[in-house]
C-alpha cells in the first residue's frame, strides 16, 4: 500500500510540476506576444521605403527580370494554345477514312510534344530567372543593410532598439 501511495504522490507532484510549467510558458507566450506587438508599433513609426528606391537597386538585371517576363507570358499562352489544338483533333475525329485519321494523328502528336517542350522550357526559365533575380536583389540589399550598420558610431548600439 505504501509504494501505490508513493507512486500517486510522485504523480501528483509531477502533474503540479506540469501544470506550473504550462503556466510559465503560457506566461511567456504572453510576453512573446507583447513584445511582437512593439516591435509591429516600432515598425509603424519607421519611414517608408519608396519602390522607386528598390527598382533602381535591380537595374542591373533588367535583362533577367524581361527574359523573365516573356518567359512567364509565354507559359500562360499554352494552356489556351493546348485548347486550340485539342479542338482540332476533335473534329478530325468523326473522318471515317482511317488513313486521313492516322496521319492527321501523328500531326497532332507532334503539337502535343512540341507544346509540353514549350510548356517545360518557359516554365523552367520563368522559375529559374525570378528565383536567380530574388536572390541577387536580396543579396544586395542585405549587402547595403550590413554596411550601414557598420557605419555606425557607438552610441548607436548602446540604445537597446538597435541591438
């Protein structure tokens, strides 16, 4: 009898020591969210930064972000060109002539693979040139974010908010 009630001690001992931990984290939980809230009321009072500043950042890569862009308009246009020819096969469909049938077959057939090589080709590029453009504009802003703050004097880091 003595160890179940040992045993029934331990648990009850444990489920307090849960039970103050739960309140300890929600606790932080609390702080954590308070502390989010000054940070987004801090971040209202910084001043804006103008597009027009970040578009000049990436005039270097122009040509990526056009190539980009032509890319992702011409994978947009296969899915109504996919239509088109779909169209077309469904009307060669009802020709009873089998012959006509199995050559306009192998036509189309090879629509369908010129398009999903279209399809893969502009897909890649429109991915690969934005990801490529992203990285390089984020890296430069990075790049001018951590110059500046080595450009600060002292003073400037013993104010909590800037470190």
């Amino acid at each position: 009898a003595d160890k179940v009630e040992r045993e029934a001690s331990k648990t009850m001992s444990f489920d307090k020591l849960a039970s103050k931990d739960g309140a300890e984290d929600d606790k932080e939980a609390g702080k954590g969210k308070k502390a989010e809230e000054l940070m987004m009321e801090e971040a209202k009072e910084l001043p804006g930064v103008p597009l027009s500043r970040i578009w000049n950042s990436q005039r270097q890569e122009w040509h990526m972000l056009a190539l980009g862009f032509v890319a992702s308009v011409s994978s947009g246009v296969i899915q109504p060109i996919f239509a088109l020819i779909y169209s077309g096969i469904v009307t060669f469909l009802f020709d009873p002539d089998d012959a006509k049938l199995r050559s306009v077959a192998r036509e189309y057939l090879g629509w369908f693979f010129l398009l999903g090589f279209a399809a893969l080709t502009s897909v890649w590029l429109k991915v690969g040139l934005f990801v490529a453009f992203g990285e390089k504009l984020t890296r430069r802003l990075r790049e001018k974010s951590f110059s500046s703050s080595l450009r600060q004097d002292m003073a400037y880091y013993d104010n909590p908010k800037n470190s």
